[in-house]
C-alpha cells in the first residue's frame, strides 16, 4: 500500500531525530542557546486573552502539498509582523525536509518576539522536546494520527515537566477520543485532510462538542476570512492556527493585521 505523507514524514523524522541526538546528547542541549532557562509563556492563556486576536500566525516557508509559498518575505520581517498585529503566539515550522523549515528559524524568532512561541513540528520523541525547549519553544505540537495514546500521553507529561505547554492536533473523533489526556493544554482541529489534503472547516464544527471545555480549543487550517473565525466561534474556538493565508502575501504581518481588526469588534 502505497505511503501517506504523514507516513512518509515520521519515517525520516525517526532518522532524523537518531542523527541529530548522536550529534548533539541531550546534556549539550541545554547549553547551546541560553534560552533553556527561560521563563516560558502560556501559550493557552494569551490564545483566551481578550486583549488579543486568538490568531497563532504561522511562519511556514514550505509545504509538501503546495510546494514553496513565498521565498521574498524574511523570517523577522513575517515574525515582528506577527506580533505587531496583536497575534496571539506564533507557530515556527522547524521540519526541514518536507516544510523547509529550521531550528535556526525557532531561535531567530524567539530572540524578536515576546510572545509564546509553537514548535511546529512531527514529535515522536522525548528528545525533540528537550530540544523545543533549548531552542526557545513555549509550547509543542503533538499529533494524534502518529502516535499511539500512551506515547503521547508520556510525551506531553515531559513537555509539562519542562514547564512547556501541548497542543494535541486531531483529525477525527476517534482520534480526539483516545488521546485525550491531563496534560494536554490545548486541542486543535485540523480540518485538512491528511490523506487528500481536502479541507473543510466542517471538520472543526462535528468534534467542537466532544471537546472538553477544560480544554482551550483551536481550530487549524482552512483559515481566511474574517467569517469563517466568526463562524468557529460560535462553536467554541477561540484559536485560529493560519499559516498560508498569510505566508502567501506580500506583507505576511500586514495580512494577519486586517483580519485580526476585520474580527476584533465582532
């Protein structure tokens, strides 16, 4: 049977993540940035914060199914941006292979930026949470489809012992089910379609009741009008995850600030 790109992508993450731990132990992370003993941001609490857009803006060079978005913006250029159109945190990608991403990228945007930062990436380890956690991370991703409940459960206890914040991303139902767990912050709905790369916010309105209010909820992609987050709300969300809508435009954080005002008195 012919792989799914997520199968594709958390197989090379597993060799990525054994080569990159050879080179760099787990006792050097923590000396490689200074930013290990930083006191870390509430990722969750500034997505509720009334003062703020609920939007997590997403710097994104790349994806497998869109190939290369915009190769004229700078990363402090979309990332001081970000923050100056009163986004709530803003998601790095540091997947290199598929997203073009960096770690260098993380650690850039964490030295010129004051909010809570997202490690967009494919988790299967412990050691890319230390990882997150050297390189400026508030918070990681984790993702339901690829890993089984006890491992996502153990990963998300060690981001908690790290003083890290989870936000654990489903597709469906039966993945939000049987992920479920105490020390996951944050639950977001993707409403792509992993297997097509088909998108419907739809998705985001069927799970918003099976997801408990403890939890803050996000909804991710499929993201570009001031309706459609208007719409979300109402079922719930108060995150909105936007990576290309904005990526794609000329000026990333002049786009993220007009539909962050076109929401804000509504």
């Amino acid at each position: 049977m012919a792989q799914n790109i997520l199968e594709r992508i958390i197989e090379r993450k597993q060799q990525e993540v054994k080569t990159t731990q050879s080179l760099m132990p787990e006792y050097k992370l923590e000396k490689t940035t200074g930013f290990f003993s930083r006191e870390v941001l509430s990722f969750s609490q500034n997505i509720v914060d009334i003062n703020k857009s609920g939007i997590i803006a997403e710097h994104k060079r790349q994806s497998p199914s869109k190939g290369i978005i915009n190769a004229q913006v700078t990363l402090p250029e979309v990332v001081i941006g970000y923050q100056k159109a009163n986004a709530s945190a803003i998601s790095v990608l540091t997947d290199k292979d598929f997203f073009g991403g960096s770690n260098e990228d993380l650690i850039k945007a964490r030295a010129l930026v004051q909010i809570p930062i997202l490690r967009k990436d494919f988790i299967i380890s412990e050691y890319q949470i230390l990882e997150a956690k050297a390189i400026g991370a508030d918070a990681i991703l984790l993702i339901a489809a690829v890993l089984k409940p006890a491992k996502l459960n153990s990963l998300a206890a060690y981001a908690k012992e790290l003083g890290m914040e989870v936000l654990m991303e489903v597709h469906n139902l039966e993945e939000l089910e049987r992920s479920l767990n105490d020390y996951i912050d944050v639950v977001g709905v993707n409403n792509r379609n992993l297997k097509d790369f088909s998108e419907s916010i739809e998705t985001s309105i069927q799970l918003a009741e099976a997801i408990p209010n403890k939890y803050v909820k996000i909804s991710e992609s499929s993201i570009s009008k001031a309706e459609t987050i208007l719409t979300l709300k109402q079922y719930g969300y108060q995150g909105f995850l936007i990576g290309e809508t904005f990526m794609k435009q000329t000026n990333p954080g002049l786009a993220c600030s007009q539909l962050a005002e076109e929401i804000k008195f509504k």
